[in-house]
C-alpha cells in the first residue's frame, strides 16, 4: 500500500484544468521557484498522511456528487509522491476520469532522475504540465499556467493543445472561506490589461 502527504485537496473546482475537476496538493517540492503560489506547500514535512486506496475512495465519491470530468495532481512535487499518486491515477483513469499532472520538473529531468513510480505516473496521466514556474515568463494566455516557459505534454488522446487557450475552459481562481473562517484562493488569476 502507498502513502501519500497531502497538503490539501478539493472536491471540486473548475480552475485547475479542463471541466470540473477533483484536485490534490501533495506536500513538499525540492524546487524553490521565486513568485510560487503555493510556499506553504514546500516544505518535506509531514501533513495529512493517507493511503493512496482511501484517497482514490474520496475522489470516487466526489465524481459520484459532482459529475467530475477528472482529476488534478499539483503540489508541492506530485514526482515526489509518484508511487501513491500512480495508484490514484490508475484509480481515477479506470473510472473514466481524466488525469492532469503538474510537475515542476521537465519532463527531461523526469526521465533523468527516474523517481519511484515515475513511469506508472506518466503512463496514467493524460496532459502533464512541466517546468518550474518562473516569475520573469509570466504567461497571460494560455489556461492553468504561470510562465511561458512551461509546457503541455498530450500522453493520451483525450485532449490536445485547444484547452490550453479555449475561452470556454477557464482561467481564473476561485475564493472559499472554510468553516475555520480562513480564505482559501486556488486557480491562476486572469490578466488584466
Ligand atoms: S516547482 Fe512548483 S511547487 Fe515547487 S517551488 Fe516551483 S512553482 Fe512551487
């Protein structure tokens, strides 16, 4: 059985990729990319471990409410945690969802570096978004990233480059407040001017 370190997750949104999707944040990331939205999700810490069978279970059950078109890996390194995320993946592609997986490593350095489970993850992903983020490349047109300098990567047929600039998918973040009365923005936000 593999574990994962989540960082945080969400039922549904309709920010993080194409239709509405379930999305995970692992915890921890070996890069320290100036300008990171997420730096609270940096640090190899342990935060919420699950198993990757109950994490899969959550997400079954969230298509079940929400009619969810796929699942969103980010982080933190979701390349950290492939194993886990592999068997989610595999999960989440068997019940028809699709998979996109963002990654600050390119998918070079993926290859390279070979991490435990890498393959497994690659093979059950759809569209991975690679490379760091990098503040000087901000990107104002294309949906989900920050910088210019990263790329899509089409594994499967289930969607090719018109999502990264369809007007009908969505490029924008989303506001909740959580029952412990904190703020929680996710998404990228649309340029302005
Ligand atoms: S790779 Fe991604 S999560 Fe890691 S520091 Fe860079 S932007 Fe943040």
């Amino acid at each position: 059985m593999a574990w994962l370190n989540l960082a945080s997750w969400l039922s549904c949104t309709e920010v993080e990729g194409p239709g509405r999707r379930a999305a995970l944040w692992v915890q921890g990331c070996d890069k320290r990319c100036s300008g990171c939205c997420n730096p609270d999700y940096l640090k190899i810490v342990e935060r919420q471990l699950v198993d990757a069978s109950t994490v899969l279970a959550n997400l079954l059950r969230a298509h079940d409410e929400c009619q969810l078109e796929g699942i969103t890996l980010l982080g933190g390194e979701p390349f950290l945690q492939a194993l886990g995320l592999a068997e989610v993946a595999e999960g989440a592609s068997r019940a028809g969802l699709s998979v996109m997986t963002f990654t600050g490593y390119t998918m070079e350095e993926l290859h390279a570096l070979s991490l435990p489970g890498t393959r497994e993850l690659l093979t059950w992903t759809d569209v991975l978004v690679d490379g760091p983020y990098q503040a000087a490349l901000p990107d104002q047109h294309r949906n989900w990233v920050g910088s210019t300098n990263q790329r899509f990567h089409y594994l499967s047929n289930r969607y090719d480059p018109t999502i990264e600039t369809s007007a009908g998918l969505m490029r924008g973040i989303e506001l909740r407040v959580r029952r412990d009365g904190h703020l929680v923005v996710n998404g990228w936000p649309i340029a302005i001017g």
